[in-house]
C-alpha cells in the first residue's frame, strides 16, 4: 500500500507540472482518462528520436549499458525508464510513446517529439530546436482528431542545453551578464519572446 501511495504522489507532482490544455484532476482510485500524451524538450523525454538523426549507425544509447534494468537499450537516455515512461504508465498506453521520428511508430495515444541536445534557441547539431519539434508535431496534428487532441496530455522539458551553450561561449561571462540571460531566456536576442509564446500555444488551441 505504501508503495501504491508514493508511486500517485510522485505522479500527481508531476501532473500538477505539466501542461493541460484543460486541466484533468486524477484522484488515487479514479479510473484516467484514455487520451494521448505528447512530449517535447530534450534528453530527459527522448524517447528515441535522436538515434535517427545521428550519423552514427549506432549511436551509444541504443547500446548497453543504456537500458540495462529493463535489458533494452532503446535510444533512450536512461538506464531504462525516462520520466514519460511512468506518466503513460499511470495513464495506461501499453509500452509508452513511441518516438514521432521512428517510421511506421504507433502514435495512436501520442508521441515523443523530444531529441536529445535540443534547443530553444541556435541551430544543435543532429538534433532540433522546439520550434522544429512544434513544427513536427504539426506536420503529424491531422492524425488525430481536434477533441482528441484537446483532451490529451503535453509535457515540455528543455532550457538545459540553452544554458550550457550560453557558459561554453561566454566562459568569462560576468554575474551580471549570466543573470541577464537567466532573465530573459536569451529569447530577445533572436525572437520575442511574446512572439515565440504567442506562436508555441496557437498550435494547441
């Protein structure tokens, strides 16, 4: 029982973070709704997609020790399951999201859109930026129907690569400086920040 208590809790914090189009209260016990869940951000929710855009016919993630407690070495980053794995658990998609990237993939209740090293802002190398997974999953929305779409899940977690690459190319960058980019996102630099808001949520609604 105890187990069955922090597996919700762990799972309702997470929820409780994530973005809903229209928000859906899940209570221990109550039966979740069967709709899709959609991923986008970097390595923590990479499902797979980076193997297919590396050069390397076998990039390190789809080798062990990658996958090693599940004995499946997946294109993930992880040594088996990655945070979206627990989320479609709890929302009952049989074997999770598959990546939006892999041919013939099942997306029937929902896809992973996130590669790993993506970016918000430049231009990363075998991977994509968030515009570009946005612009994938548009590319893929006619597959599902609009309330079916309304109804389902979408997690975003990215930024990390942003930063690091702002501390490889301003490695003497005062304090003043790294809190100014910290504050504006480094967004103003290359895009409104209003504009890139404006234009991310008017593909959701």
């Amino acid at each position: 029982m105890a187990g069955k208590f922090s597996f919700v809790s762990v799972m309702g914090a997470l929820l409780v973070l994530t973005i809903f189009h229209d928000p859906i209260i899940v209570d221990a016990g109550q039966g979740v709704p069967e709709v899709a869940l959609f991923t986008f951000g970097d390595s923590y929710y990479d499902a797979g997609n980076k193997a297919f855009l590396s050069k390397n016919k076998n990039p390190p993630q789809t080798l062990w020790p990658y996958g090693k407690s599940r004995d499946d070495p997946n294109g993930k980053f992880s040594d088996g399951y990655i945070v979206p794995d627990f989320i479609a658990e709890f929302m009952s998609i049989p074997n999770g999201i598959p990546p939006a990237l892999k041919p013939g993939a099942n997306v029937s209740r929902g896809a992973s859109f996130a590669v790993a090293d993506a970016s918000i802002l430049g231009a990363p190398a075998e991977s994509m930026t968030l515009n570009q997974q946005v612009n994938k999953f548009r590319s893929m929305i006619s597959t599902w129907s609009d309330d079916y779409i309304e109804k389902s899940l979408f997690m975003i977690y990215i930024g990390t690569e942003d930063y690091l690459n702002f501390t490889k190319t301003n490695p003497t960058a005062t304090a003043s400086a790294q809190q100014a980019f910290v504050i504006s996102d480094g967004i103003p630099t290359k895009q409104g920040s209003s504009e890139f808001s404006d234009d991310f949520s008017t593909t959701f609604r």
